[in-house]
C-alpha cells in the first residue's frame, strides 16, 4: 500500500509497490494530472487496475478517464457502499463508470459551465496557480477570478480547494 500527493511519480511508485488496484485523483498536486498519470500507468502496467475519482462533476472526465484506460471512474461524494461496489466490481474486470447526465451542467446547478470555465477548472485541476492560468489564457487573474465566482455560484460551492492546501 502506498500513497502519493503528485501524479507525475504514480507509475515509478507502481514499479517499486507493484499494486493491483490504483485509486487516482484526477486533481493532484504537481503539473500531472490523475488522467495523465493513468494513461501512463495503464501503458507500463496494463493488468494493474486504476479507478479515477473526482469531487468535480464536470461531464467530460467520464470520456477522458475512458480514454486513458481507467477501468473505472466515481465521484468522491459517492457513499462508501458505492466505493466498496466499485472496487469489487473493478478488481472483477467489470468497469464502472457513472451515466453521463446531458441535462445538467457542473454540481447542482442548471447552468452548464461554458468553454473558458471549463478551460480554467482543467488548469485548476493540474495545480496551475490564478497566475499561472491568466498567462496560459491570456486573460487577467481578475477574469479569472470573475470566471471562478461564476463556476461556484453556477454549482453552489463555496469554494475551490485542493485537499490540504486550502482555498486557491
């Protein structure tokens, strides 16, 4: 068993601890996401299994994890009898993915994210700072954060956060 902050290193530590089961986060500290990471780990180590998680709704990690090679994908804010489902059925070479909701946009809300919203919160999801996203998208950290109070309002958080490191 082991456990990492950053994805870039998940496939050196799947040579040394030689797991079955990866439990990926899609937003992990570092430049890698938890999609990158898998797609490595999937092409070194395809019989090792790798079930990404999210506590972001957003519709297009469904297809994105797919691609990678996840074999199966849940939501953080699944009960525990669903995560326990999902591991079983994983470890069983049967995939889970969620129903892709066409209906609704991101979280609660019924207001679907637009194209620069969703560009920023895949930034955010790759650790890249206000700063950082503003210079990749040629926009001022204002509009960006414009852009981030329109996000949680649209999905009712209160805030964006990265497990310990609090609020970005």
């Amino acid at each position: 068993m082991g456990s990492l902050t950053v994805a870039d290193v998940a496939d050196v530590a799947c040579t040394r601890l030689r797991p079955d089961l990866v439990l990926m986060d899609i937003c992990t500290e570092g430049k890698v996401s938890g999609i990158f990471a898998t797609e490595r780990i999937k092409h070194k180590y395809s019989y090792i299994k790798v079930m990404l998680m999210t506590g972001f709704p957003e519709m297009s990690f469904i297809q994105r994890a797919k691609d990678a090679g996840a074999d199966s994908f849940i939501y953080k804010n699944s009960s525990m009898a669903d995560f326990v489902k999902c591991i079983h059925a994983t470890m069983a070479g049967h995939g889970t993915f969620p129903e892709v909701d066409t209906h609704h946009g991101f979280g609660d809300g019924e207001c679907p994210l637009t194209p620069r919203e969703l560009e920023i919160l895949r930034l955010f999801c790759t650790n890249h700072s206000r700063k950082e996203m503003a210079e990749a998208l040629n926009i001022t950290t204002s509009t960006i954060n414009y852009h981030i109070n329109n996000m949680l309002a649209k999905t009712g958080y209160k805030n964006l956060m990265r497990p310990g490191h609090g609020s970005n």
